[in-house]
C-alpha cells in the first residue's frame, strides 16, 4: 500500500478549481444573486408598504373606534335625555292630572252648594205658601166672611210681603 499524502496541492489541479470556482462564482452572481437580491428588495419594499398600510389601518380603525365610542357616549346622553324629559312630561301629566281633579271636585262642591241653595229657596217657596194657605185658613175663620174679596187679597198681600222680608231659619 503506497499511501502518499501531499500536503502541498498540484498547482495545476489548484489552478484549474480555483478557475472552475471564480467562473461559477460568476456565473451564479450574474444569473441567481441580482435577481434574488431584487427579489428580497422587491420583497422589503412590499414588507414595507405593507407595514405602512397596516399602521395607516390601524390609525384609521383607532379613530373609527373613537368616533363610535363618541357616538356611544352621544347615544347615552341622548337616551338620559330621552328618559328623563319622559320623567317631566310624566310629573307634568300627573300634576296636569291632579290640579284637574282638584278643579273637578270643586265644580262638584260649588254645583252641590247651588243645588242645596236651590233647593233651600224652594223649600221656602213652599213653605211661605203653606204659611199663606194656613194663615188665610185662619184668617176666613175669624173674619167670618164679614170682609169682601177685595179687602182679603190686601190683608194675605200684606202678610206675604211681612212674612217674605224676614229671614228663614233652619
């Protein structure tokens, strides 16, 4: 077995590799690294384009959501407003409510006093007939037909004006 180890390398096989790997070096520069370094630069703007757009989403959705965020805050206010402008019309209809009733029973209490008053002159009425029916009964009694019709009519005249002047007691 003859093992022989060169530890300097042929200059013409080092050479000929040394040749081999500049033109491939070349070679693969001109075909594969500027197409894929316009490749990854063409991929770092569109990385890049797509972060701006992402940002200027996310500026945009930020004030979106504070626009709805107003719009809920308005929308609150509103409905409070809403509620508590039903709570007044309410106190006003309730106190509308109550000062009619009260004007109600009022009319109730003043058509009563007309009513009784009504009635109180009635019973008068009635009662000064009565008086002038009976006084003339007792009066025929003691005259005893000595006195004319004429003279009759004046004296129960007279006594109805007397009796109708004062003032009646309950």
């Amino acid at each position: 077995m003859d093992f022989n180890i060169h530890v300097i390398p042929d200059p013409v096989n080092f050479g000929l590799q040394l040749l081999a790997t500049i033109i491939l070096f070349m070679v693969v520069r001109h075909f594969l690294y500027q197409p894929v370094s316009n490749l990854i630069a063409k991929r770092k703007e569109i990385i890049a384009a797509n972060l701006a757009a992402a940002e200027e989403q996310k500026a945009e959705i930020s004030k979106i959501k504070s626009g709805y965020e107003a719009e809920i805050v308005e929308a609150q206010t509103k409905a409070k407003e809403i509620v508590d402008d039903s709570r007044k019309q309410g106190e006003d209809l309730k106190q509308q409510i109550v000062e009619q009733a009260h004007l109600e029973a009022k009319q109730i209490k003043d058509r009563a006093a007309k009513d009784i008053e009504r009635e109180k002159e009635q019973a008068q009425r009635e009662m000064k007939d009565q008086i002038a029916q009976v006084s003339m009964l007792v009066a025929s009694k003691l005259i005893q037909k000595n006195l004319d019709n004429q003279v009759q009519e004046n004296l129960i005249d007279q006594f109805i004006d007397e009796v109708g002047g004062s003032q009646w007691q309950n």
